[in-house]
C-alpha cells in the first residue's frame, strides 16, 4: 500500500510539471525565424503552422539584433520544453499503468 501512495504522489506531480511545461510552450513567441537567400539578397521570414498549415510572413531585410536574438533563444527554450514535456507525458503513462489494477486510478 505504501509504494502505491508513492506511485500516485509521483503521478500528481507528473501531472503538474506536464502542465507548467504546456504553459511554458504557450507563452513563447510562435514560429521561428528564418534568412532566405532570393536572389543574392537575404531576406528575414518568419515561419509558423496554423490549422495544419505552413505559413511564411515577410518581415524584412534588417532586422533588430534582440528581435532576432528573442526569436533564436525561443527556439532553444522550446526544444528543451518539449523535450521534457515528452519525458512527462511518458512517465504518467508508466505510472498510470503501474497503478492499474483491480481499484482505480
């Protein structure tokens, strides 16, 4: 009885991080930032996906060093969220089925 009080603290607190990391995927800027070469000019597109699709909205040939920098680090930010939103989601599954048995979840 005592492991399984354990299994659901741990499951609650799966539960909890998968959220925190669901809002912290939120607030970050959409898309990415991207330099496309068209004919030997850059230009700066950012690159988002709506409803299944693939967008590319012009932003300029100069951009601000923050803007780009804001958009570089989010891209950063939201690989490692992701990752570790995979790893929760992937842990309350185990721990949901370590759980089950004859009483609920």
């Amino acid at each position: 009885m005592f492991i399984k009080n354990v299994l659901r603290e741990e499951l609650v607190n799966s539960e909890r991080l998968k959220i925190g990391y669901e809002k912290e995927i939120a607030k970050l800027p959409k898309g990415s930032l991207v330099k496309k070469k068209v004919k030997g000019h850059e230009y700066y597109y950012l690159v988002y996906r709506e409803n299944g699709k693939v967008f590319l909205k012009y932003q300029g040939k100069q951009l601000d060093a923050g803007f780009v920098r804001r958009y570089a680090e989010a891209k950063k930010m939201r690989a490692k969220y992701r990752k570790s939103l995979s790893q929760a989601k992937k842990q309350i599954k185990y721990l949901r089925s370590a759980l089950r048995g004859k009483e609920p979840v």
